[in-house]
C-alpha cells in the first residue's frame, strides 16, 4: 500500500505533493492546511514519506521500503514528528526544533521537520523558529499543519508553500470505510454524519458509544423547551466533556508521574530536591493543560454535530432538495423546523459558531453553553 492511498478524495494535492517528492530539489518549507477532517496531518506524513523514500523518481511513497515504514511509525533518523496535547508550543520546544533541523541527514536525502498545530505557536515562539524557516540548511524540509494560513504568523507563511486541502466529499469517505472492510449503508451513514472527517467517521462506524453519545447530542437543540431545560443540557455537555478528560487522565498521569520519579532515581512519596520539583510541577501543569484540551476539543465536536442538525432545519425550512443529515431524528426535525423561521435557525447557527470562538478564546465553556443553550428554546 502506497503512502498516498491514505489521502483521501485530495486528487490535486496528491499531485502536486507526488511531483514536488520526485523533485531533487524541493520547496524549504511547506504549509499545510485545512478544517478538521481534512487529511492536513495525514497528507504531511504521506509526503514526508515520500520525500525520504528509497525508492527512485516517480516511485517514491511506496510505502514498503524500510524508510517509508520508520517514517510512518515515527522512528526515521532524518525525520522529526512534533505534535503536542497542550494549548500552546513553548519557546524551548521551538528552540529545540531549530538545533535539531541543523542536523545534517544520517541514512536520507533531507532532514525534514514535521511540526502539527503550527497554529499553536504564539507570536515569539513563531519568532524563534522564522530564521530557521527562512534560511534552513541546504538538507532541511520543514512541513508545518494549521487549519489555516491566517493561523500562522504572516512572516512564517509568507516563506511557506501553501498546500490547501479541502474536506472530502462523503462518497470518499464512504468508499475509504468500505475498503476498510465497514458495509456500505453504515459507512454511508457515518460518512454522511461526519461531514467528511474520515477520523470522526472511523469512530462512527465502530464505536456504538459514539454513536449514542452523538444520538444525544442532535437531539439537544430541538427539543428543548425550558431555560431550565437548557440549563440542564449545558451542564449535560459539560460533565461528558469533563468525564472524558478525567477517564485520559486516570489512565496516563500517574503512569507519567511514576516513570519521571524513576527517571529522577527518586521512590514515590521521597522528598525531591528543588530543581526536581520543578520538574515535577511542570509535569503537572503539562498534565493540566492536556485535559483542558481534551475538554476543549471534546466540546468542540458536540457544537459541530449541533451545526448539522441546524443545517438540516435550515435545509427543510428552505425546501432545498439538499440530502438531510439526520434523517434518523424523524418527525421531530420537521416539527422543529416548522415552529421557526430561517432567520432564526441562522441565528442559531452563529451562536454555534461564536461559542466555538469563544472555546478557542478560553472563556468559560459552563458559561459559553449555557448562553447558547438558552437560545434554542422555542
């Protein structure tokens, strides 16, 4: 299997990256992005793969020969896989990219440097690592991911080739479920529930949990009837949220804790030096700002599982011939959208889409759900 096949329904950035990997001298830096679901990530990896594949021109990204397979599992010599589960990268890690990309390639042609969430880098953490984008060593690929390039610092993409990907069409994604081995009407059914985010979809189709949890979450808007009703869901969402990041966390912030004490040469419940409390504590505040992610993104999936059922009020208010995404909600969907109006149901839509800015902008989440909660109440 080739590393191209996992991008999927990305026809013409699966061709621009397949002739830049069979260039001898490609783009320094590369900029990759898209909303979630669109493959920004998987499209970064594929082409890392390719860049550093052992096979010859126009056959690179085989996906077989052992540079593909360490790359794809992240254990290459040439090749750095940032990733982070805080809220923000750190001077010091940028700084850590920087002396690493100066590294010249031990078994490879390049040394490429994938950094996801590109947008996670504030204003001088972004200054730290701009010098080494504009003037990488001759052997130096960087490949950073945002959602956008108005996420990044305009100095970092101005010196950036953009690759643009867009959501996947829900046949491709019904046809990647398929191939996976999922039976065509639940792979079209989670596709379709989806919205195009093959990750989301993949969950869909096997996780009956998933499925009932976002079974929950659709019915919420148009079946609420009371603020207090709306109150009560606000904080339904919450505590699911919260319950995950609190099931992450029991299962890794111990395990975590234990192995750095060990790594120390300290016992548990041993009194630690100054300098290794300090690292203690960043640990845990590490582990802190992974959970609020957690909660974070968490949330963020319940408010787009709320826009499609809003688009499909708005869809059958319009009399679109446009397919509904939740037809399974039945009659209520219709009776929802017969007790309102368009522009109310657009006004909905924008509460959804300024609570998710307000989730970005850390405000409160109890607070941003239950302003847009209240609002749904007929």
């Amino acid at each position: 299997m080739s590393v191209w096949d996992t991008l999927i329904g990305q026809p013409d950035v699966l061709a621009a990256l397949q002739r830049a990997s069979a260039d001898e001298r490609p783009t320094h830096a590369w900029l990759f992005t898209g909303p979630p679901g669109a493959g920004r990530e998987t499209a970064a990896l594929a082409f890392a793969a390719a860049l550093l594949c052992e096979r010859e021109l126009g056959q690179r990204g085989c996906g077989t020969c052992r540079s593909c397979q360490t790359v794809l599992s992240g254990s290459h010599a040439d090749f750095v896989h940032f990733r982070t589960e805080k809220t923000q990268i750190t001077i010091d890690e940028a700084r850590d990219f920087v002396v690493r990309a100066q590294d010249r390639p031990a078994v490879g042609r390049w040394r490429v440097m994938l950094i996801e969430d590109a947008d996670r880098m504030p204003e001088r953490t972004s200054n730290v690592l701009l010098k080494a984008i504009e003037e990488p060593p001759p052997h130096t690929i960087w490949l950073l991911t945002a959602p956008s390039p108005a996420d990044v610092l305009v100095t970092i993409r101005s010196r950036c080739r953009p690759v643009n990907l867009r959501v996947p069409t829900t046949d491709a994604v019904t046809a990647a479920l398929v191939s996976g081995g999922h039976a065509p009407e639940a792979a079209e059914l989670a596709a379709r529930m989806s919205q195009g985010n093959l990750e989301v979809a993949r969950r869909l189709a096997e996780d009956e949990d998933a499925r009932k949890r976002r079974s929950s979450v659709v019915r919420l808007p148009i079946s609420l009837l009371t603020v207090a009703a709306a109150m009560e869901a606000a904080d339904e969402l919450i505590s699911i949220a919260e319950a995950e990041a609190d099931a992450d966390a029991s299962a890794r912030n111990d395990t975590e804790r234990a192995a750095l004490l060990t790594s120390l040469g300290y016992e548990d419940g041993e009194r630690l030096s100054p300098t290794h409390r300090s690292q203690l504590r960043q640990l845990e505040e590490d582990q802190k700002r992974r959970a609020k992610r957690i909660q974070t993104d968490t949330l963020d999936r319940f408010l787009a599982d709320i826009q499609t059922v809003l688009r499909d009020v708005l869809t059958l208010q319009l009399r679109t011939d446009s397919a509904l995404i939740n037809a399974h909600l039945g009659q209520s969907l219709y009776d929802y959208a017969a007790s309102g109006s368009a522009e109310r149901t657009l006004a909905h839509l924008d509460a959804v889409a300024a609570t998710r800015r307000r989730l970005k902008s850390n405000a409160s989440p109890r607070l941003a759900f239950e302003a847009m909660m209240t609002g749904f109440v007929r």
